[in-house]
C-alpha cells in the first residue's frame, strides 16, 4: 500500500510548529522603547499586513495601504493593557524615528 503524505494528527489542531508561528506572526518583532517620557511597545508592521489607510500623528499625513510603518502603545499605562491597546496609533517609521509629536 503506497504511503500517505497526510498528517495523523486531529484534524483542525494545528501541530506545535505551526501555533508557535502563528504566535510569532501576532506578536512580531515587538518592542518596548523609552520615549518621550514613558514606555512604549513598538510593533513593526510590513508592507502586506498593512491593509488600512492611516493617519500619521506626527505628520498628520496619511499611512497608505502597502506603506510599512509601526504601530506604538504605552507599555506602562495606568488604566490597563486593553485601555492602552485600543489607544494604539499607526506612525511612519520616519516619524517615530525622529520623535515627532
């Protein structure tokens, strides 16, 4: 009988691999960076995750669809991880560099 190329594992579980990598894909290469006074978390976004049309805070030009830039968070917030997530903004990379504000 001829060998099947086929996973035995249940099916819909992803292997240990594949939810590592997924887990790498959600976080990134995130960072945490000292600016302008408090703790920022910096994540990276590339060219095909960026989907969105964006406002740069510190330019106020748009972040178009296709443009990599980062996304920044406090990382040391006093109302909370979910408060200081959903008050995230989309920078340039150039911007947020250079500490614009």
């Amino acid at each position: 009988m001829p060998r099947s190329n086929r996973s035995r594992r249940a099916k819909g579980q992803p292997d240990d691999a594949a939810a590592e990598g997924i887990e790498r894909m959600m976080t990134g290469s995130r960072t945490v960076e000292w600016r302008r006074g408090h703790d920022w978390n910096v994540q990276p976004i590339s060219v095909g995750q960026a989907t969105k049309d964006y406002v740069c805070p510190g330019c106020s030009l748009p972040i178009t669809v296709g443009t990599a830039h980062v996304v920044t968070w406090r990382a040391d917030g006093v109302l909370g991880d979910a408060s200081d997530l959903a008050a995230r903004r989309h920078w340039h990379n150039h911007c947020w560099r250079i500490g614009v504000s």
